[in-house]
C-alpha cells in the first residue's frame, strides 16, 4: 500500500540504492583493493622497484586488451548479467591466489602469483566497471536535468571505495597477503550477488550479427569523433592520467624507498586523496547547478595541473601526501563533468562500445606510467614527474581552450 502512494521521486531513489549504488560500492572497494594492493604485494615480496612498475603495467595491458569484448558484450547480453560474472570470476581468481600464497609466501611461486593476480583481476574487472558504467549512465539518463547528481553519487561511490580500499589493505598487509586476499575475495562475491539486483539494460537484438572487438572499438572511435565536445575533454584527460598514472605506479617506491616510510603510509597517501576526492565530488555537484560544465572543470584542470608541478618538488612525505589529495580532488571534479558529459552526449544504444573507447583511450597512459617507473632510477622520478606535468598542464590548456565556447559545456 505504501509503495502505492509512495511519490514517484521517493521510489527511484530507493531504486538506485539496491540496483545501482550497492553493486558499485561492493564492485568499487574489490576493485581499489586488488589495484592498491597487488603493487604493494610486489614491493614487499620482492624489493624491487622494477617489479613495481613491471607489476603495474601486467595490471593494466590486460585492461586495456579486455575493452573491445567487454564493450560488446555489455550491449550484447546486458550490464546485469556480465557485472555478475566478472564479480564471480575475479572472486574465484582471488581466493585461488590466497591458496597459493598461504602455501608458498615467498620466493619464485610467490612473485609469479602475485603477477598473475594482477593480469587476472584487471580483465575481470574491466569487464564489472563497463558493465556498472553503463548501469550508472542509464539511471542518469532516467534522472534527465539531474543526472550529474547521479553522476556525482557514482563518483562518490568511488572515492569512499578508494578512501577506504588502500587504508584498509595495507593494514590487512599487516597480517599478511592472505587475508587480504581473503578479504578482496568477499567484497567481490557481495559484488556479485548484488548485481542480480541491477536493471535489465536495453540489449543488441539476437539476430544482429556478432561483431569482432576491433569493430566494435571502432563503432566508439566514431562514435567519439562525431561529438567533438566530448573527444576534446578525453584527449585532456588522457595527458592528464600519465601524470597521476605515474604517482601511483610510483607511489610505492617514493613513499617507501624516498621517504622511508612504510607500505601502510603508501596506502594513507591514496585514502586522503580518495577523501579530498570526494569531497571534490560533493562540492562540484553544487557548483555545476550554478556555474555549468565549462567553469568546474576549466578551475580543475588549472589546480590539478599547479598540484602536479608542486609533487615533484615535495620534500618529504606530509607535503607529498597533501599535494598529492589535491592533485586527485581536482581530477575528480574533472571526472563528474565528463561522465556528465557522456550520459548526456553518447546513445543509448551505442554506450557500451562508446564507453569502452572512452576508457580505453583514456587508461592508455597507465601502462605507460608503469614502464617509465620500472625504466627509472629512483632518484630521477621527481624529474620524470615534472615532465608529465608539463604534458599535462599543456594538454587540459588547449582542451579547455577549446572547449570554450561550446554550448554543450554551457548548458
């Protein structure tokens, strides 16, 4: 009876929390976890900062690789459906590795299985982040004007999950990388039961012909370059990540190696960024109901780029911390606008193969970040930083330069 009466605002918000906003929470912690915590793995097993960066780029070419089939598999068979799955499988893959690291803790068997994990866990998770994705960017859609505070709580969603994630793993490290495993293990199986209760997603019907991963990232580099407005704050973007890609591939070494602190301080640097972040979130919600896309992010992008300048030069550990969060709060008012953005830009019939593309191009730098981290003498990485930074601060400049007068930024 109450359901009945209920105001029809009243049930799309209880909606969004049990379908959309659960599964991501679970989905997002898993997923900072293993990313958080696998480097570290890496470094405390090994003592390598090669290894570090070698870990990190087997964490993302996987990724990368997994985008042109998850894509199509999302717009082929629905985002509920392969959001379980991937969940399922990423939780099986993790516990086999607790196995094995409880059996074999270190030398070659441990280095090996650490390596794996990452290779395994960034494929499965790929394919959970397009399928929650697009689940997200549909419950915008619904919301119509308001779709940025759907946004906005997705990314929030995020940020708790990365606030929470290295914090939580590197005290879990502590007792060892079998509980965390274990631990990751259980958020991704509470992932995977709470994406049962995602929406069905509209589907390509059967009878359309199966298209190869190539084609369909083609479908979305089109469909990116036919929204100029869009593919400018990606090609920004995507300059902008092999800045912050490479803090984090080099996290470990700096804050460890550098500064002498210890694996749990590493994961304090990503928990007070994930908070600055999230933050960052709630404030740019406001601002965009006044201020519009084009000042939120044109202000973002100018922080993220001084932040970036100053975390080369920081001189001990509280500095870098702090810069650091700063750098990570103005990239996450950067990321509300462009999933704004996308929600309202990219058809709904086209999102999955479009969102694929869009990730894809952006995550390219990672990998990158990863290789100039293991090439790198640790005591030139703050020279190797400046040079992204530079990179960076030019490629939001002519972005944004660009992006000026567009009106869908304006609106």
């Amino acid at each position: 009876m109450s359901i009945a009466v209920a105001p029809r605002h009243a049930r799309h918000t209880a909606g969004l929390m049990g379908s959309i906003y659960l599964p991501r929470t679970a989905d997002a912690l898993a997923f900072a976890m293993s990313t958080y915590g696998i480097p570290l793995l890496v470094l405390a097993t090994t003592h390598s900062a090669a290894l570090t960066g070698t870990a990190f780029v087997l964490e993302w070419v996987p990724r990368l690789a997994a985008f042109g089939w998850a894509g199509s598999l999302v717009d082929r068979r629905g985002a509920a459906i392969v959001f379980h799955l991937a969940s399922l499988g990423r939780a099986l893959a993790l516990a086999a590795g607790a196995v094995l690291l409880h059996l074999h803790p270190s030398g070659t068997v441990a280095s090996v299985t650490v390596m794996t994990l990452a290779a395994a866990t960034g494929v499965l998770t790929e394919f959970s982040y397009v399928a929650a994705e697009t689940a997200g960017a549909a419950a915008g859609r619904r919301a119509g004007v308001r779709a940025h505070c759907v946004q906005a709580a997705l990314l929030g969603i995020d940020q708790t999950a990365r606030l929470a994630g290295p914090a939580l793993t590197g005290l879990l490290l502590l007792a060892g990388p079998p509980p965390t495993l274990a631990v990751t293990t259980l958020l991704s199986l509470l992932a995977a039961l709470l994406a049962l209760r995602t929406p069905p997603s509209p589907v390509v019907p059967a009878r359309a012909p199966k298209e190869r991963p190539g084609a369909g990232l083609l479908t979305g580099w089109r469909s990116i370059r036919s929204l100029p407005a869009l593919g400018w704050l990606i090609t920004g973007l995507a300059l902008s990540n092999l800045a912050t890609g490479l803090l984090q591939a080099a996290g470990p070494v700096i804050v460890v190696q550098h500064f002498g602190q210890s694996t749990t301080a590493v994961g304090l640097v990503w928990s007070a960024a994930a908070g600055a972040t999230l933050l960052s979130a709630t404030l740019c919600r406001f601002a965009l109901d006044h201020l519009g896309l084009w000042p939120v992010g044109a202000t973002c992008a100018a922080l993220a780029s001084l932040a970036c300048f100053a975390v080369a030069q920081a001189p001990d550990y509280l500095p870098y911390l702090v810069l650091v969060a700063i750098l990570m709060a103005a990239d996450g008012g950067m990321t509300v606008v462009l999933r704004t953005l996308r929600s309202r830009l990219i058809p709904q019939e086209k999102f999955g193969t479009t969102l694929s593309t869009t990730i894809l191009i952006l995550l390219l730098p990672f990998p990158v970040a990863g290789v100039l981290t293991a090439l790198t003498p640790p005591d030139a990485l703050s020279h190797v930083i400046t040079a992204c930074a530079a990179l960076q601060a030019l490629g939001l400049l002519y972005a944004f330069t660009r992006l000026r007068t567009d009106p869908t930024l304006r609106t």
